[in-house]
C-alpha cells in the first residue's frame, strides 16, 4: 500500500519544509513516572518548533526556527527561552535536539534556512552544548555538498548519529574514551564519555539512495537502529556488522500507512514513540522482526515533527510550519505553540 502525502502546507513537516525551501532515554523515577503531565507553552511568538527531547529527571528541550533553545523545568506547563544564538557559538535554525546526561550534553542540528527573515546562511553542523550551563562545547560541520542535519540518537557506547535528509547520509561522532571506574551515573547508560576536540571527528557511517528524505533516527533497548523517511513513509532498520560498519537496509512492513513521519523516540524494548507530521498524529510503534505495529495513541494536530517521552508522557510538538511558506498564510498569527501531553500505557 502506497503512503499518501497531504498536500496541504499546514500539514507539511517542518523539517522537509525547510528541505524543500533550501535515544533511547531512560526512565524516569517511579515518582515523577506517576504524575499527570501538563501540555507545555513555548513562551515565545513565531517560534516554529522542530524537535523536543527529554532529560531523566523530566526537564524538556525545545528546538526552534528562531535559533532559540526552549526549556521547561520537571513538570512546569511553561518552557521559556534559555539558549539564544550567538555569533559565538554560531547557532543557525534548530532542528534535531536530544539530551544526553552520559556526557552532559545537549546535541543539537544547527541548520542554515530562508524562512527567517533575512535568511539564515552558514553549514549545517552538529553541535554540542552543556547540558547545565548551556556553554558551547563544539561544533562539527557537515561535509559538502549541502545538507541538513536533521535527527540525532546515541547508542550505548556513547557513539552519536545524525541523518542528513536531502543526501541520504548518517554521520557519527565516536567519543573520545569512556572513564573506566568513573563516578555514579544516573543517566540509566552507565559511565561518562568525553566528546571529541578535533571538528574532523564526524565520520560518514552510511549513504545510500535509500536514504534520502530520511528523518528520525532512534536506538531500541536492545541497540538496534531504526531510521525512517519523511519523504516516502517509510520504517527501515539499518543492520550493522560486528565491526560497526554499515551491514544494510531492511524496510520494515507496516500494519498502516505513515503520513510524513518525523520524530522518532524510543519508550522501551522495541516499542517507540512516532511523530507523524503530515498526518498530525503522535504513534506507539512495536517493531518485530521486519514488520511493525503502528497503533495511534491521539491525532487531530497540524504539523507535529517532534516528540519525546517523559515517564509516562508522551510530549508532541504542533509545528505550524505553514504559516511560514503557505502564501495564504503568510502574515497571519500562528497562535500559541505547545507540546502537548499525551498518556502512555
């Protein structure tokens, strides 16, 4: 069955928006797990949010077009503004965002984009920001021809992965070394990473046309790898051989067509959390071999390229890209943007 894609502006992704224009977490405690969530307010106008991720203890990042990292404080109904883009540290538009407490850093995909006025120029990159301070730690840049960094996740060893959509690549930062012996660690990974110096340490770990429009990229439990395509509705799995090199591609089967989907989380096991943008729907995915059940958990939002997990919450981010390319829309109030929460069995 073919996947069909809307049409419709307002219900475009943002991320292939700006394409076309141009990990696991673990739980949290069993106390914070229980409580009733409330949907989060981006305190700020024209934001245009892409991607959320969640730390342990509940405090939730939100990306933006703006440039603007967004946090909320564990279970507060309000982010606001906490990192701003800077000549010094080079932030361009935000897409992908992902928390990583093992080596306290906040990744981010740092993209250039014509939507802002004036537009945004510079290199797609990879950066590192610290997970307290919000300080720059790095930034690694894609290598040409022009890309989009788009997604990130980070396997158990501590290597981080992110997709590159219009050239259908995934690129890897390994770390520098992991501290034997090092001190308690509550990120539910163990031990702590150091990240690389060198802006030379991105490698390319997979190209393939198969690739292209690729989006959200997630580990399971058990570290598997699983990617999928905006562009084309697709689930793959991208296997790996023993020495860490691409092994292939497998699509996986669908129980029901996918609209466009985006981010790409993991809740346990092989069970995931799945943002469908086009479709404006949030998914609980169980994969199985090659194929995967796609149950709807809630649907009814307009444009929703984010989601992530806290405790029990789903979080989904409502996007209204099309208020920034859809000529009929252009110059007219978005409204609110929020992250609404969503129960999880």
């Amino acid at each position: 069955m073919k996947t069909r894609i809307s049409n419709d502006p307002r219900h475009l992704p943002g991320r292939l928006m700006v394409l076309l224009a141009m990990c696991s977490l673990p739980a949290l405690p069993a106390r914070a797990a229980e409580r009733t969530l409330p949907d989060i307010t981006i305190d700020d106008s024209d934001v245009y949010p892409e991607s959320l991720s969640a730390a342990p203890d509940g405090t939730v990042y939100i990306g933006s077009m703006k440039g603007i990292v967004f946090r909320a404080q564990p279970a507060s109904s309000h982010a606001v503004a906490w990192i701003r883009p800077t000549p010094e540290n080079g932030i361009l538009s935000l897409l992908g965002v992902l928390a990583d407490t093992r080596s306290h850093t906040l990744w981010l995909c740092s993209d250039p984009t014509p939507l802002r006025s004036p537009p945004v120029t510079g290199v797609a990159s990879l950066m590192a920001f610290d997970l307290k301070s919000g300080a720059r730690k790095a930034t690694y840049p894609f290598p040409p021809p022009q890309s989009a960094c788009n997604d990130i996740t980070i396997a158990a060893d501590g290597t981080v992965y992110a997709t590159d959509t219009p050239n259908g690549r995934i690129f890897r930062l390994r770390p520098s070394s992991a501290a034997a012996g090092a001190t308690e660690d509550k990120s539910g990974y163990g031990g702590q990473v150091r990240l690389p110096t060198d802006a030379n340490a991105l490698e390319l770990f997979a190209e393939d046309p198969r690739l292209k429009g690729i989006d959200g990229i997630v580990m399971s439990g058990d570290g598997v790898m699983y990617v999928n395509i905006v562009t084309r509705g697709q689930l793959l799995r991208v296997d790996v051989k023993a020495d860490g090199s691409l092994a292939g591609l497998t699509e996986l089967a669908l129980s029901q067509p996918v609209g466009g989907p985006d981010g790409f989380r993991l809740i346990a096991g092989r069970r995931f959390l799945l943002a469908e943008g086009t479709a404006g729907r949030i998914d609980e995915v169980t994969i199985e071999g090659d194929t995967a059940a796609v149950r709807t958990l809630k649907d009814g939002f307009t444009s929703t390229p984010g989601v992530t997990l806290v405790g029990r919450t789903g979080y989904l981010l409502e996007g209204k890209i099309g208020y920034l390319i859809d000529p009929r829309l252009k110059g007219q109030d978005p409204g609110i943007f929020k992250a609404y929460a969503v129960p999880i069995d």
